[in-house]
C-alpha cells in the first residue's frame, strides 16, 4: 500500500521539483480544489477523487504499471454531483494525452471502453464530455517510461449506466441499443417508448446505429399527451433530431449556434440549435428554414430534461416535447408548453416555464386576453420574458386592470408575422405594425442577416429586443422579448440614444450639447422628435442649411432649432390632449426652452397632423412614453430655411468668432504694452 501511495504521489508531483512545489502552493491556496489543512502532497490531487483511486485496484494498477491520463474531478465538483456513485474508471484513459493532443474521442477505462468525447467551445476551452478542463492545473510526469497526465475538471464524468440489479448489463451501447433498452438504463423515471415505435414504423433504425459521433435528441413519453402528435413523427422528422457528425454537449454547446439536422436537403431544411435560460434551463430548438406540405416552417423549441447522456456513437439529449411538429395554437402553446406547467418534470418547480409570468398576468388579468387570442384565426404574440417583468414600475401597473389591459393588448398582432415578413415590411423603412390596441403600432427594425440578425421592436415608448424568434403555432407565431412594451424604462435621452429611428436627432443634440437637459428627471419633456427620413427631406428642400445643421461650427443655430421642438412643463402632452386643446381654442401653445411653440393638431384619417406656421407635418409616432416625458416622433422638423443663415457673411462660425476675439485681445494688449 505504501508503494502504490508513493506511485500517485509520483504522478501528482511535477517533472520537476520547481514545477511540482509551484502547483502545490496553488492547489494549497484553492479552497475549490482541497478542503483539507494537512500540508502534504495529497493535496495536488481533490480529496475525494484520491479517495476513490485509493480504493480501486485497477485503478491502482494502471497507475502503477501504465502511462494513462486522469481526469480528475474538483472537490466542489463532488459537491454538485447528485448521483450517490462516481465511476472512477471512467475518468480514466490508457494513454498520455497533453492538453494540446487530446483526441476528439478517447476510450475510458471502464468496462466495455465506453468513449470520452473531447470538444471546444468558442472561447478555446476544452470539454471532456460535458466537463470544462481547468488549463492552469494540468501535472504531466515521464518516470520509467511510463507518461501520465492528470487534467483537473469543473464536473464529475457521468456514463450511460444500468438500473441497479438488472440482470442483462448494458455494456457501452450506441444510440439505437439505447433506444431500444431505455428501460433498463439510469435515466431518471423518463421513457421514450413512443418515439421508439414511431422510429420502428418509420424504419429508421439505420439512424441510430450509424457509426461516428453525432448529437442525437430523443422527446419523452410526456411530450406526446396530445393524441395525435405520435402519428406526426414520419421519417424526416425522425432526421430532424439528429445532428450528424457533431457532438454536442450543453456546457461546451454555442448559445443559438444553428446546425444541419439530417433533415437537411432541397424540398426540406430543417436546422437545430441549442440556447441556454438566464436560469440555467437549457433548450434546443429545430428551425424548419424551408417546408413542405407536411412539415411547415418555423421554430419549435423543446426543453432538455435529461442532457449529456453519452452513447458509442455520441450524445443523446431527452427533450420534454418533438421537434419540428406544429400542431398547438399560440393559447395552447402559452397554456401547456410554458404556462401552467402541465408536464409533471414542469410541475416540480413553480419557476419552470419560459413565459410563465406573461401567462400569469393575462389570467391575473381576468383571463379575456388569452380569449381574445384565441379567437383569432390569424395572430402573433410579443411575448416578454420571465426577466422582463422584474420591474417595480411593472409591479406598481399590475393592479391596474384596465391599464394592463392595454399593455398586454399592445403585445397582439392580428397577422402572422414571422420574421421574413418583417424583413420584408422593413425594406427601406422601418416596419409599422398594428396592434389589437386601437391606435397603437409597433415599429419593427431588422439589423443584419441570417443569424446574425438582430430584431427589435418598439411599441408606448420601449424597446425590445426579440431573444427568440419565429416561435411557429398553427394559427400564428410567438416571438419572445427582452421588456414589457408600454412600460418605460428610460429617460428621453436614453430613448434617443437607443432608438434607430431617432439617431439624427440625438446625434445633433450631442454636438450642440442640447441632449444634457434630457437625464434630468426632476422636470417633464414633451419632444417632438423628427424622425431620420425627416431630416434626409430637409436635405432635398435646403441642401445648405440641412449640411450646416450637422456641422459643429453651427451648433447654436442647431440647438436653437431643437429647442423649438421641446416643450417643458410640469405635465406631458399626448396627442389626444393637444387634438383637444386645439378643437377647444383653435391652438396650442406649448412652453419650449426659451419661447413658445404655437401648432394645432388634428387627427386625420386615423393619423394626427400637426400644422405650424402653414405647413402640414405628419406624426409618424405619437405618445413614446419616457420616465420623464414623452416623445411625439414626426415625419418633418419644425424648420424654415431661415432658420439657418447660409450667406458667407451673415454668420461667423464658432472657430471663426474664436480667431477673432484673439486677433483684438492681442491688438489690445499690443497697444497697452506701448
């Protein structure tokens, strides 16, 4: 015993002295990695693992006899570990890997071999299986001829295992062994009988058998409640969960990194990736990019309820729901999938639920929301996040009824509106939607192409960024999002800051330092704010002032201008107010920065329409709400060409004033001085 024990102290040693002293005072220091206070040797290596090496023989006798490579698990990770086994063979391989030459797949230790799958993220890290190798603690040692090498990882390694005291062990078996004796395997009470029969009818065994490391996604026994789901699983779709030629583990896996599923070819693309919740919960999602008449487009997105099971021929996920199978309307997809928590590994915990919150402030609501969405033959859901609604301003507004009532119905369009078709509206302009708010609209922007773009929608002053996309239902879509439309979150100039639309304005305030007013929440704005197409008019009418206007020598002439279009006051004014200040006395006129602002608006045609000074401008946006006031976006500015003088010597600009000045300082002191 002796010997054996001075055996591993050998491998935990360093080469060298020098290199072994310094991994001992950092693994000394490194609570993670040791909670023992004893100064010996042994604390290179986490006590349990060396507990458990200590007591296998075989273990013990390919330390002593062989070059091999361990990968050995932190004590925090034995902390988080829930199974009551950990299989110490498994970490283990028979041959000397450095970081650098790790294989994409080595053979453990343990019984029937099975493999260990070696990926990276990213960022360059490298996974063993689902466990992230820590780089700084690798101990690499050559004595007698034998190299070994020990990689310190943040998770305990965990194989395919049999139910305990079954009778036919189960030795490292491939994707279709496992489908076909689920039963008998450690897999948490989940059942995938269903899909097996499905994948029997279909006769698609060949899938699951085939060699090489691919991603396989099996739905459980709950995911097919809905009776005729089953008979939805033809052979595509049986493609369609499986990822070829990659493995993929969640911890190493690429949030919203689209794949070529096997259900990948002319007439049908159907791509798969996976997307980690900032709760940890982790989803796939198949994204049918091209359909056909039995498989229609859009994304279907499924929970993983058992992830990183490891088979011969690569990695089996269980996802709680299949993939690619459209067959709810957006009510059943908010009341099964992520609202009432209908499937029991959902009932167990109360925060489950990607939209569980949307769906508790409808039904707190009264519930008439969902009826109305389920009324419609044709709808699309901005559906807020759980995150989204962590806001005591949202908090205050829940027990207003008639106000939530609004804000929610600020989140239904009566369309199906994926995000082609908002790509398409987008062309050129930014998108402007209906919603079943009277008189609301939503704006939609489209930055980018294919997975890289980015949408974000503003509707009663918020911006939000669509997270997931393309959500698709029978009778419409979901997209989720990032805030709570309607509910403002920013000041004026953080709206101006953020929003496409407003960047000129915003750009020339900066200059002009006319924006610094806009973060002070102690007063009330209303901005009449022209939107960018409105400034890109004034260049076709005054090409000379508009190019002035954008020039900081002609800043004054330009903050003059954007004071006329801001009015302070100790009160806001939506568009309703001022249409019924103007019916009342014929006009308006509002305080603004240094004089007033005389306008009258009227609503046509459903659009309201300023007049000032004789021209017609109309108000592309009203009612943008900000925490400390409002913004009214317009199709024009509030400008004459007057306004900015053009002529050679009727304006001197600022450095010209500046030059000036020092020429009669200068003078003046010169004729002092004599």
């Amino acid at each position: 015993m002796f010997a054996k024990a001075a055996l591993l102290m050998v491998l935990l040693c360093a080469a060298s002295a020098a290199t072994a002293a310094d991994l001992a005072d950092r693994l000394r220091d490194d609570s993670e990695l040791s909670q023992s206070t004893a100064k010996s040797l042994r604390r290179l290596m986490p006590v349990r693992f060396y507990s458990l090496l200590e007591s296998n023989a075989i273990a013990n006798s390919t330390l002593s006899l062989r070059s091999c490579t361990i990968f050995v698990p932190t004590n925090e990770a034995f902390q988080r570990y829930k199974s009551k086994t950990a299989h110490v063979l498994y970490h283990i391989t028979t041959a000397a890997y450095s970081q650098q030459n790790l294989p994409n797949t080595i053979s453990s230790d343990m019984d029937g071999n099975p493999p260990l799958y070696i990926t990276k993220n990213s960022n360059g890290d490298i996974f063993v299986n689902n466990a992230r190798i820590i780089p700084s603690l690798t101990v690499e040692t050559n004595s007698g001829g034998k190299r070994q090498v020990m990689h310190i990882i943040d998770e305990v390694l965990e194989p395919l295992t049999a139910k305990s005291g079954d009778s036919d062990p189960i030795s490292n078996p491939d994707a279709l062994k496992f489908l076909q004796q689920a039963e008998q395997l450690n897999l948490d009470n989940f059942n995938v009988r269903t899909y097996r029969n499905q994948v029997t009818l279909a006769k698609k065994e060949s899938v699951f058998k085939s060699p090489g490391t691919h991603t396989f996604l099996l739905p459980v026994d709950e995911g097919f409640k809905l009776s005729a789901r089953s008979s939805l699983v033809d052979a595509k779709v049986i493609d369609g969960h499986m990822i070829p030629n990659t493995v993929i583990f969640t911890a190493a896996a690429q949030h919203d990194d689209p794949k070529t599923s096997a259900a990948f070819e002319d007439l049908l693309k159907v791509t798969v990736s996976f997307f980690k919740q900032k709760n940890g919960k982790m989803y796939v999602k198949s994204n049918t990019i091209v359909g056909d008449s039995k498989h229609r487009e859009g994304v279907v997105l499924a929970e993983i309820v058992k992830a990183n099971i490891p088979v011969r021929n690569g990695v089996v996920h269980l996802i709680h729901r299949p993939l690619m199978i459209i067959d709810t309307t957006v009510t059943q997809f908010l009341q099964k999938n992520f609202g009432c928590n209908s499937f029991k590994f959902m009932n167990e915990n109360s925060e489950n639920g990607a939209l569980r919150k949307f769906y508790e402030v409808i039904m707190d609501n009264g519930g008439a929301v969902l009826d109305d969405i389920n009324n419609l033959s044709e709808v699309t859901i901005l559906a807020p996040s759980n995150e989204a609604w962590n806001s005591s301003k949202i908090n205050n507004l829940l027990a207003d009824r008639k106000k939530l009532r609004q804000i929610l119905n600020m989140h239904i369009i009566k369309d199906r509106l994926n995000v082609e078709k908002i790509r398409q509206k987008n062309a050129n302009l930014i998108a402007q939607v209906p919603t079943v708010n009277n008189n609301t609209f939503l704006y939609f922007n489209v930055r980018g192409e294919g997975s890289d773009a980015v949408i974000t929608v503003e509707g009663g002053g918020v911006n939000a960024t669509v997270i997931q996309a393309d959500v698709a239902q029978t009778n419409g879509y979901v997209h989720i999002i990032d805030h709570v439309l309607g509910v403002p979150y920013t000041t004026v100039l953080g709206k101006l800051e953020s929003d496409p639309m407003m960047s000129d304005t915003y750009k020339m305030g900066e200059f002009s330092h006319f924006n610094d007013q806009l973060n002070n929440t102690q007063r009330l704005f209303t901005y009449f704010v022209p939107r960018d197409k409105g400034w890109q008019k004034t260049e076709l009418d005054y090409p000379s002032a508009h190019k002035k206007l954008f020039m900081p020598d002609f800043s004054y002439h330009s903050k003059s201008i954007l004071e006329r279009h801001l009015a302070i006051a100790d009160r806001v004014y939506t568009m309703k107010d001022l249409v019924q200040y103007s019916q009342e006395s014929g006009s308006v006129i509002l305080p603004t920065f240094r004089d007033s602002l005389k306008i009258r608006v009227e609503e046509e045609n459903g659009r309201y329409v300023i007049t000032w000074n004789h021209k017609k401008i109309n108000v592309y946006r009203p009612d943008v709400e900000c925490t400390n006031g409002i913004i009214h976006v317009i199709d024009y500015p509030i400008l004459e060409e007057k306004d900015v003088v053009v002529s050679g010597g009727s304006y001197l600009t600022e450095s010209t004033i500046c030059i000036t000045l020092a020429n009669l300082i200068m003078i003046t002191v010169a004729k002092l001085l004599n």
